[in-house]
C-alpha cells in the first residue's frame, strides 16, 4: 500500500482536508481522509502540496500540437480551411504521433489524467497508450457531399473496428461526424447508425461559431459559398445546430456536444431531455472570437457540463484549472449582480464534471475509496499568500497554469517531483522541427510565393 500525504487533500465530492492523506492498492483508492488516521504502507509525504483528482480534459486534439502558434490572426472559415490542409500536405502519421504524445506529456504535467480527444489521423490512441493516461479517442468523419457518405462508412468501419483491437483498460474507442459544415445530413445519419451497431459513444463539434449558424439555417455565410464554389448544393437545414441534430436522430444517441457557445432556450431544453452533455471550452471560444457559452443556462437545465482545452492551434495551452477560472470569471463578468456560481461548482467541472461527460463518474473524478487512482498534486509553496483559508478557491483562481508536482493514472506515477517519468528528450525537438515546417509551407499564412 502506497500513501501519500499531503498539506491539503481536496476529494471534490467531499470537504478539503488539513494534513490529509490517500491510499493506493492495486491501483484503487484504499482511503482518503486525514494522514493521522491513514492506514500503514510506504508513506510518501508530498509536503506543502494541493493533491485532488486527476483533472478530466474533454476536448482536444492531441495530433494538432505543432499548430501551436501557426495560424494565428485569421478569419474562422481560413483559419479551419488552413489547419485541414495542413493536417493533409504537411503532417505525416509520425509527426502526428510526435504531436499527440507531447501533447499529453504537457497534459500530464499540468495534472490531466484523462483526456476526450477527437483524432482525425487515429493517432491519439497508441499515444494515449504509451503515455499511460486515460481517455476515449473519438474517430474523426468528414464529407459534406452527401454523394460520398457511403464510401465515408466504407471506410470509417474497418478503421473504428481495427482501433478497436487496440483499446485497453485505460483506453477507449468513440466516433465523432465532426461538424455540421463539413458533414451532411446522410452522413451524420449514417455514423449514429454506426455507433448504434458497433455501441460506441460519439461527440460532435456543435453551435461553434456564427458561420456554422448561418450555414445551418440560412444556407449563407463562407462555410455555404466554400461549399457551392465545389459544386455542391447547400439548403438551410434547421433553426439551430443543435435542432439540427435532433431532427437527424443524433442527440438520440447522448454524442457529448463540443462547444454550444451559440445555444439558446429551446437548445437547452432538447440537450437536457435528450441527457447529453457538453464540453464547455472557454479559452477557445474566446481566442477564436465565438464568444461566451451560456454555461449559467446549461447548469440552471440540469445539464452535465465539463472543460476542454481544444486544440493548441486554438488555445495554445492546456491546463484545465486555467480553463475553470476563466468559465468562472467569465460567467461572473458576464452575469453582474447575480448571486455567482460557486467556485466549488468551477473544480466539479474540472473533475467530476468531465468524468460524467464521459459516463466515468464510477470511475475517476473525484477522491473517493474504491475509485480509480488517478490524482494530481500542485505545488502551493510558490504562492505568497499562504492559502490555507479555501483550498478550493486557491485550486481555482490561483494554480491555472501551475506544473504538477505529483501525478498518477491508476495509481502509477506518471510525474515525479514535477518531471514526467520516462521522459523522450527527443520529441520536442521533433514536434518543433514539424512546426517549423508548417511555418515553411504553403498553407502558412505569412507564406510568401515565389
Ligand atoms: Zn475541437
């Protein structure tokens, strides 16, 4: 039995603990509670540390980490037609592996034990593996021309079944139709029927941005001209995204809904029948300029929401403590005078929050005896003031891009005194080199012909 003891121990479904300690054995919460009653093991004293759960990231794309910083500045509609030429023209499946796996080696260090990542080139699992985290990789489907569904089936099942082969204990498999403007009604159809037979869970960038509103239900906007300019033919399909998604029977399958930052009343209440919930990404919506997720409506409606970073081309960072101190600044700036959402509410985002977005509340999320042991420690000696009044609220407005000192997937230590356990040098090297070569090519922006 291992024991680590901590200054702070903060479980989220129960009170922060003084001088507080966990037990692992076999990979299992054996005890949380105060040190001075912990059972007998090898004691690690952690010291003047905040320990809590692993933290729960809902949305990123782990292949797209060389992005970071690559296209900047730009206009929605470019900035997405630009990332998926690179995806195609620059990054090859190593350097996508390379991108994923620093990635999570970033994710890991910032206290991230699972991960809900969307994954074009199928990727994200084997590096989920090698890294020792947890996670669901959903598979990437593209084709707004309803003429290509079929050959996009053909394709996507012998992939989804031979990733299949490669989950494991830690990892999972889940489909993801990526968008409303880059799939079509035939399609989104057809994946829910796949995920259906082959019973795998599903998520779905949704009521992103309002380009992707008027292409929904004005057949306008440079999603529609892109669209026309290759011969197809674009019809206002729904009121809103999400109606969208409810008239093609896809909200029927509880996908885990990406974004909502444009959702309104009758949204609301078609994701709370239908039980979805959604992955709220602030720092996203914000840098991209999509603006503010009604994240007080959906909390007010019962819905289940958690925190994603998105991807590095859209953020550049991930932390999710960082990203609950914003959606709680956010929605407090947004909503003045109205009693404020409780910080404690902000960390069960972070944690608890995610892991029911991912239908694994049984499992992680919190400190909790029989759970999963999978927790992070941070550091709260760099703090001047000394944050013994509320933990909860130091965890949140005050450790948002702090390095973890301590953290474990399943009781395996994956970061030791603030360094990731077999490290691979050489990978950030080669995710630069990828970078720079993005920079270098046409799809850049500041490429120049000639
Ligand atoms: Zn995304």
């Amino acid at each position: 039995m291992q024991v680590y003891q901590a200054r702070w121990v903060v479980p989220v479904t129960t009170p922060p603990l003084r001088d507080g300690a966990v037990a692992v054995q076999d990979g299992r919460f054996a005890y949380v509670g105060v040190a001075s009653r912990a059972p007998r093991g090898d004691i690690h004293d952690l010291g003047d540390v905040l320990l809590m759960p692993g933290l729960v990231n809902v949305h990123t794309h782990l292949e797209l980490t060389a992005m970071r910083g690559f296209l900047e500045e730009l206009p929605f509609f470019e900035w997405i037609v630009r990332l998926q030429r690179a995806k195609t023209t620059v990054l090859t499946p190593q350097s996508m592996l390379d991108s994923a796996k620093l990635g999570l080696a970033e994710g890991l260090l910032a206290g991230i034990t699972t991960y809900a990542d969307t994954c074009d080139s199928g990727v994200a699992l084997d590096a989920m593996r090698e890294m020792g985290v947890r996670g669901i990789m959903y598979q990437e489907v593209f084709g707004p021309d309803p003429a290509s569904c079929d050959e996009a089936i053909a394709s996507l099942r012998p992939r989804l079944s031979a990733h299949l082969d490669r989950r494991s204990a830690l990892v999972r498999v889940g489909v993801s139709p990526h968008a409303p403007y880059t799939v079509s009604d035939r399609l989104f159809e057809a994946v829910t029927r796949l995920a259906a037979e082959m019973d795998l869970p599903m998520a779905v960038h949704i009521a992103e941005s309002e380009d992707e509103d008027r292409y929904v239900r004005d057949a306008s906007g440079p999603f529609a001209e892109g669209h026309r300019s290759r011969g197809l033919t674009i019809v206002p399909r729904a009121e809103t995204p999400v109606a969208l998604l409810a008239r093609l029977g896809v909200l029927e399958r509880r996908p885990l809904l990406i974004h909502c930052v444009r959702t309104r009343e009758a949204d609301f209440r078609a994701i709370a029948r239908a039980r979805c919930a959604i992955a709220h990404c602030p720092a996203s919506n914000a840098k991209l300029g999509h603006g503010i997720a009604p994240l007080n409506e959906w909390l007010e409606h019962g819905i289940t929401v958690g925190l994603g970073s998105d991807s590095m081309a859209s953020n550049n960072r991930m932390h999710v403590l960082e990203e609950a101190r914003l959606a709680l600044l956010a929605h407090r700036a947004r909503h003045p005078g109205r009693p404020a959402l409780p910080t404690s509410r902000a960390l069960e985002l972070a944690t608890i929050g995610g892991a029911q977005c991912l239908g694994m509340e049984d499992e992680i999320g919190s400190l909790e005896v029989g759970k999963a042991a999978d927790f992070a420690a941070f550091s709260l000696g760099d703090l001047a003031a000394v944050p013994d009044a509320d933990p909860i609220a130091t965890a949140v407005f005050a450790l948002g891009g702090a390095r973890a000192s301590t953290v474990a997937v399943a009781g395996l230590l994956r970061v030791i005194d603030g360094q990731l356990r077999d490290a691979d040098n050489a990978l950030a090297d080669r995710v630069r080199a990828t970078g720079e070569a993005l920079r270098a090519s046409a799809v850049s922006p500041n490429h120049v012909k000639g």
